[in-house]
C-alpha cells in the first residue's frame, strides 16, 4: 500500500485549494469569526509555529525557511524580496563580515568587529553576529549603501540608545533584529564613511528612519516602543518593502511622506505586508502622504485611534488584511482622512479590495479610484485575508539556529 504523502505536500495543498474552498463557503457567524481570531492571538504558540512556513502562502518566508542550510546560503535571502522594494540587493554581492564587539560604540572612531565599523563601509558586506547581542548605540547608526544587517541565528537587539538611520544612501536590508526603546541622538560627530564625519543634528528617536533612501527592506524585525516612530520614511525615499514585521507598544508607528508641502514625496511607492500590528499600538500604520502605498495581507489586532491614515492625497491601495478592532466603541474606524475638510478628501483614491473587518471595524472609501493610481500602487498579488493569520504567524525576529530550518 502507498504511503500517505508528507506534511509539506498536504500543507501546499491546502493553501493552494483554501481560496476556493473559502470563496463557495457559507458566510460564517461574525461574532464567531471574531473569538477565532482572539483565540488565535491570544493563544500561547502564536510565535512558535514557524516550522509550518513551507507552504504557507507566505512568498518571502517559502522562498528561503524551509533550507536547512540557509545559514551556508545567507545572501540568497536578498532573492526573496517582494513588493516595492524587491530589488533591494543590499549586501547580497559582497563578503561576509562578523560582528564580533557589542560594547565598544565609538561614533567617530569605530573599531573593527562593529556593528558601526561594519555599515560605513564603502564595499558591500553583509553582516551577521558572532552571538547574541544587546547593542546600545551612543548616536544614530548611519548605514552606507549595499548593506544587509541580518540577525538570523542570533538574538540580536538594538536598543537604549539611538537607533538606524537609512539617509540618502541605497540598496540597505535590515533582517531579524529587535530594535526597540530608542532614543534621541545628536549634537554630535558622526561617522558615515571611511573617509568622512559631520556634524549631526537632533535625531528623532526612530527605530529606522529612512531619509532620502531607495531600495530599502525590512524584514522580520521586531519593533517596540521608541522616541518618535519605528519606521519611517521621508524626504523623496521610495521602493520600499516594509514585511513580516511584529509592531508592538508604541505610538505613532510609521511615518510615510514627510509633509504635506514635501511634494517630492508624490513618487513615493511603499509596500507593507504580511505584518502583524500587535498590542499597544495608537495609530500610523501606516500614516501616509502624497505617494502610492500597497497595504497588502496584514494583521490588525490593535489600534486605539486609527489603523490607517494620510494627509496631502495620498494612493492608498489596501488589500486582504484582517482588521480586528477594538472592544471600545471610539476606534472601530480603520482609516483616518487627516488636515482636510470632506470637500478635499473625497477625492483621494482609498480602497478596500478584500479586506476583513471584524468586531466593527469599518474602512472609510474615498476617491473615483483611476485605475491608473491603483496600478502605481500594486505591488504584489493579494491572498485571501482568510490566510492572514497563517502568513503572519512568524511575524517579527525569527528563533533561527544554525543546521535546522528557520
């Protein structure tokens, strides 16, 4: 007698048939819906059930997890990319370069096995750790192009001190870190090359902040209570991925577009997906300005003001997340049309395209939606928001150890 095929096959199976099993479905009871999803996240092994990435539906997380040797073959990560940002190659053509020294952060004079020493660099590199690490950086870390920082195998935690700056540079990925409780620098020398240091002004606090940047992805990091935002992303930066991120306890999230006046963000195109928007976050998830912006395939557990949001008519093109809100009944709106009067903003292109809304959630559509924004606005082919729970299962920095799947 034959035998039964494997786990892996079946599970492929299963989400390749899911869509279709889900579309010819009965509309389940919404208050039902509605537990599931609580008990899901709530429940303890959320985070612990990365062993079923291999036919998730998720295409970064099946493009590399299921090598066991991944660690042997570290850059074929920077293949993976999706979205806006996919052609982010960040240290993908150079050597390998070991952090060895998480104390000794000099911001002017950085010595050799730094995490600082590594990303001034003018050669790409792709940097990995020796072991696990806390790194409390004494002033923004200011990356040079071709980069990757990628704490896969490690536990890897920037925080306590200013945190990563992405400024007018290219082709940066940042992968596996927790970067969390980061502060204000500045009014200080700071060292960006080899071959150069200036004068830095009052940093703002952020987690990353991209600043003038291009072809930048963040990739399964864990992001947590800083000065100003975790990720954002101003003055004319595009080609962003933002993905498999875990967001937690903070404020004003993510910034996109600098200011309404900023009009050189109107080419900005930004791609978040496969996040998970986790508990204690206000609002920015993002707020957005001017450009073109994919929301694809999120999970939405909290928000106390709003989900997502923009000012200065932005394209915002959001598709199969899964909004859970809030039990208080002054949050169930996701989206926040900002600094304009209803006359203005119903003429900004937002969409909802298969979109989940559960215990009131409500997502407020604006504009004729030209097919020609949207089109700028898409990055990648949306799953059915009935899967978000099993592609954002491993959202945030990954337990990797070397000679076992991801």
């Amino acid at each position: 007698m034959a035998s039964p095929p494997p786990l892996s096959l079946l599970l492929l199976l299963f989400s390749l048939l899911t869509p279709t099993l889900i579309s010819s479905s009965p509309v389940q009871d919404p208050e039902l819906v509605v537990q599931e999803v609580h008990r899901s996240i709530n429940a303890t092994t959320r985070r612990d059930l990365g062993y079923l990435s291999c036919g998730s539906g998720n295409p970064i997380d099946d493009c590399w997890r299921c090598d066991n040797n991944w660690e042997k073959n570290r850059q074929r990560l920077a293949d993976c990319a999706i979205g806006f940002g996919k052609n982010s190659v960040g240290g993908r053509d150079g050597k390998i370069y070991v952090v060895t020294d998480s104390k000794d952060d000099d911001p002017v004079n950085p010595r050799p096995g730094t995490l600082r020493h590594a990303v001034i660099q003018e050669e790409p590199l792709w940097i990995i750790f020796e072991r696990d690490m806390v790194i409390q950086l004494k002033e923004e870390l200011i990356m040079n192009s071709f980069k990757t920082i990628d704490g896969r195998g490690s536990s890897v935690h920037i925080s306590g001190g200013p945190c990563i700056t992405i400024q007018f540079v290219t082709n940066i990925i940042i992968h596996g870190i927790h970067i969390h409780d980061c502060k204000q620098g500045g009014n200080a020398m700071v060292r960006d090359s080899p071959r150069h240091f200036g004068w830095r002004t009052v940093s703002d606090g952020d987690g990353v902040s991209i600043f003038g940047g291009s072809h930048v992805w963040v990739d399964h990091c864990s992001l947590s209570n800083c000065h100003d935002g975790l990720i954002d992303a101003i003055h004319g930066s595009t080609a962003i991925t933002i993905s498999n991120n875990y967001m937690t306890h903070h404020d004003k999230v993510m910034l996109l577009g600098h200011s309404d006046s900023f009009t050189q963000d109107k080419n900005m195109q930004v791609t978040i997906a496969f996040n998970h928007f986790g508990e204690g976050l206000v609002q920015r998830m993002p707020r957005c300005r001017h450009g073109y912006f994919h929301v694809v395939n999120n999970d939405y557990t909290h928000w106390e003001m709003y989900a997502i949001g923009g000012s200065a008519s932005p394209t915002i093109n959001s598709q199969g997340n899964r909004f859970l809100a809030p039990d208080n009944r002054f949050s169930k709106e996701v989206t926040k049309h900002e600094d304009a009067p209803e006359s203005e903003w119903k003429h900004w292109n937002w969409r909802s395209e298969g979109d989940l809304m559960l215990n009131g959630a409500y997502f407020t559509l604006s504009g004729a939606g030209a097919s020609s924004n949207y089109a700028r606005a898409s990055s990648l082919g949306a799953r059915p928001s009935s899967l978000v729970g099993s592609i954002t299962t491993a959202a945030g920095a990954l337990n990797c150890r070397k000679g076992s799947r991801c």
